[in-house]
C-alpha cells in the first residue's frame, strides 16, 4: 500500500468525524436559533414600548403586560379599520402623515414593504423572487426584485435585494438590467426559509421566467 493510498491516522478521522457533526447540528439548529432570536427582539421591543406608562400607573412594570396591550390594540384597530365610521378619519390621518417632511417618506416605504398595500399589485417588492448572476460570472444569488426603474438612458432596470444568510434583515441592493434577472417560481416564504436556513430549507427545483413575464 502506497503513501498516497494509506489510511488517515485514527485521530484525524475522529476529528474529521466530531467536526462534521458538530457543523450539522449547527445548521440544523441555525433556523431556530434565528426564529426564537427574532421573536425575542420583537416581544422585548413591544414589551418595553409602554413599560414607563404602566409603572407610572401600577408602581412597577409588569412583564409581558404592554405586548398584550399592543396586540389587543392591534386587532381592535385591524377589526374597526374596515368599518365606514374611521375609514374617513384614517385616511384623512394617513395624508396628514405624508405631509410631514421625513415622517411622510418614512411611513410610506414602510408602508410598501407590509403585504396588502397598494405595491402588491405591482408584482415587486417582497412578492418577486428572483436569481442572479453576483458577485461573479457562473454564481447565481437569490433574492427580490423591489422595482423596476428608468436608468439615465431610458432603459428599464431593475432594483434587486439580495438579503445576506443568515440575517435576512442585511444584504445588497444593486441595479442591472431586465434581461439578467430571472424571475423564479419560488414564493416568498420559500425564498426566505432557503435564505434564513442557509440551503437547507430549499425547494427540489426552480422554474425561471423573463422579468418582462410579470403580471401587469
């Protein structure tokens, strides 16, 4: 048995063996860790909005108490939102808004990026995963066409975000034109959940699409 053709050593084997699965249990375990990292940000967040009001009345804050209230407050105003008697008020509330300098721009971006707002028909934004080729020739990015834009030449080009793994909350945001992009049949779950999982959570296959194939 020649050199090239000999066993590695025990040890090196067993290490080899340990870092592998090490290194599975950690993706494995990366997605929950994310989830439960998220969700812990958005309840302590919302949970210390209105924490000096409820110790100013109750003497002492009270865990977990302005999260309910905020959640309440939420579906009260989801529920009566559709209603006649403060659709006019809430809209009249919402010009009042964009009127302001810099709030006005803040809450309408925000505005764009929730679902159900009026950019979804414009089949953009989060809605539209799409693949490119970055950061180099023969390697594909997923990511979400944002919009679609006139250059200073007057040709179309489109605005993709390429959120980075495994914080999704940062990443890239570049220009090119129409006939890079492709737009994929995955939904926007899916592409999060591959993004987020680092390719673990992936789909079998993808389907591609021109940019120009979008609905209207």
């Amino acid at each position: 048995m020649t050199a090239a053709t000999q066993p590695a050593p025990v040890h090196q084997r067993v290490g080899q063996s340990l870092a592998r699965r090490v290194m599975r249990g950690a993706v494995l375990l990366l997605p929950l860790m994310v989830t439960f990292w998220l969700i812990q940000f958005a309840f302590q967040t919302m949970d210390g909005l209105l924490q000096p009001i409820i110790s100013a009345v109750a003497g002492e804050e009270i865990p977990g108490l302005s999260f309910a209230i905020i959640i309440v407050a939420l579906f009260v105003v989801g529920a009566l939102g559709s209603t006649f008697l403060l659709r006019t008020p809430g809209y009249l509330m919402e010009r009042a808004i964009l009127a302001l300098p810099g709030v006005g721009a803040v809450y309408s971006t925000t505005k764009k990026l929730l679902p159900g707002s009026d950019r979804a028909a414009a089949a953009t934004g989060f809605d539209t995963v799409v693949r490119i080729e970055y950061p180099r020739r023969g390697v594909w990015s997923v990511g979400f066409l944002m919009a679609v834009i006139d250059d200073a030449g007057g040709d179309r080009v489109g605005v993709v975000y390429m959120p980075s793994t495994p914080m999704p909350q940062s990443g890239w945001l570049v220009q090119l034109p129409l006939d890079a992009i492709d737009v994929v049949d995955w939904s926007s779950a899916q592409a999060m959940q591959y993004i987020v999982s680092a390719g673990v959570t992936c789909p079998s296959s993808m389907s591609l699409r021109a940019v120009e194939g979008l609905p209207a």
